[in-house]
C-alpha cells in the first residue's frame, strides 16, 4: 500500500484529507506543522506529501527546501496544500521544486 504523509495544522482539513486518503486505502501518516512533518518524512519515507503552505513553524515553501536538500527526501513527490491562488504564489512553490498544487478545500475527485 502507498504511503502519504498529510502535513497541515488545520485539524479538520487534516482530518478530511485523512478520511477521503484511507478511502482510497492509502496509508495515511500525519503532522500538525513543518517541524513535525519533516520528522516524519525523514522516518516514513512516504510515496508523496500533501504540504500546506501557511502553517506555524517551517511554512510549507520551506518545508520543500529542506526535504529537496536532502538526498533521501529530494525525490520525494510534494502537492502543496493551499487556499492561495494567486498566480505568483502558485509560481513560487513551483519554482522552488513542488509537483503541484492543490486548492482547499480539496474534493473526492482532485
């Protein structure tokens, strides 16, 4: 089964991403902010991160700059996790080596 590691401090976000993710049967691992979602990307080694981008801690841009980095993580498939849809903003973590964004709230079928 695939691994995804769900890092976003909103919990009832969290806790719908966990829902619609185990659904699928996904193993779901999570983390209330950066700090702790890199701990866990570093100890899990998922198959892909969900990352929201404005959390406390490490944001989710620099969450990215860590993981890419470092060589056991810098593969690691990242969708950012936002409700920003600026075009700017959407540039910038794509820049800095996102897969893709996601805007909130996520549906079933996204």
């Amino acid at each position: 089964m695939k691994k995804i590691l769900v890092i976003e401090d909103d919990a009832k976000m969290r806790a719908n991403m966990v829902t619609i993710l185990q659904m699928e049967e996904f193993v779901v691992i999570t983390a209330t902010n950066g700090t702790a979602g890199l701990e866990a990307a570093r100890a899990e080694k998922p198959d892909l991160i969900l990352c929201d981008i404005m959390m406390p801690g490490p944001n989710g841009h620099e969450v990215l700059r860590q993981l890419r980095a470092e060589p056991a993580t810098a593969s690691i498939p990242l969708i950012f996790l936002t409700a920003k849809t600026d075009p700017a903003d959407l540039r910038a973590g794509m820049n800095l080596g996102a897969d893709d964004y996601l805007t909130k709230p996520v549906t079933i079928p996204e």
